[in-house]
C-alpha cells in the first residue's frame, strides 16, 4: 500500500480528507500488484488496526484477500468493521440503535 503523506489531515479534520470520498490505493497481493478503492475512513481505520498488530496496512490486505469469498474492497471494509465491533460493541450498538 502507498504511504500516507506526512501532510496528510486525519478524515473529518479542518481541511482534511472528506471521510466518505473513495480513495484508490496500489497494493501487493501473492506478489501481484493490484488496488483497491474503499472510503477515506476505511483507510484511516486500517491503517490503525495495523499500527495497533504491528503491521502494514498491505499485510492485513493481504490476510483478508486470503479469506475473502468476494470482492476485495468489500472484504476490507467488512474486515474493518469486524474489528471496530470487536473493539467497542457498544459504540457499535449504540450507532446502529441510532440508525433506527
């Protein structure tokens, strides 16, 4: 996966990147090079489950596509909000109770 910008502004910041816009990333997956375009958020929430493991964002990509069933973009936010639940199942009931 490309590297963030040191200039980068978190998603939802003054300035920063609007959370829902798509963004294209390259990545390498069993040493072929491919992308995926998924919201700014999704990127941003990876790239924190990644720090938090200790790994790169390519690799958790890499640990989805292995599982993966269906679509890759699909796949990762799925992971994403796999792992968001897992974290805080109360913040993630207390949206969907909202939603209602």
């Amino acid at each position: 996966m490309t590297g963030t910008k040191p200039n980068d502004l978190p998603p939802g910041s003054a300035g920063g990147p609007d959370p829902a816009d798509i963004r294209k990333r390259s990545v390498v997956l069993s040493g072929h090079r491919t992308s995926i375009s998924i919201e700014n958020a999704f990127w941003s929430l990876l790239a924190m489950i990644a720090a938090r493991r200790g790994v790169s964002a390519n690799r958790l990509i890499a640990e989805v596509d292995r599982q993966r069933s269906g679509n890759l973009s699909s796949a990762v936010r799925l992971f994403v909000l796999r792992e968001v639940a897992a974290a805080d199942p109360a913040a993630v009931q207390a949206t969907c109770d909202s939603e209602k």
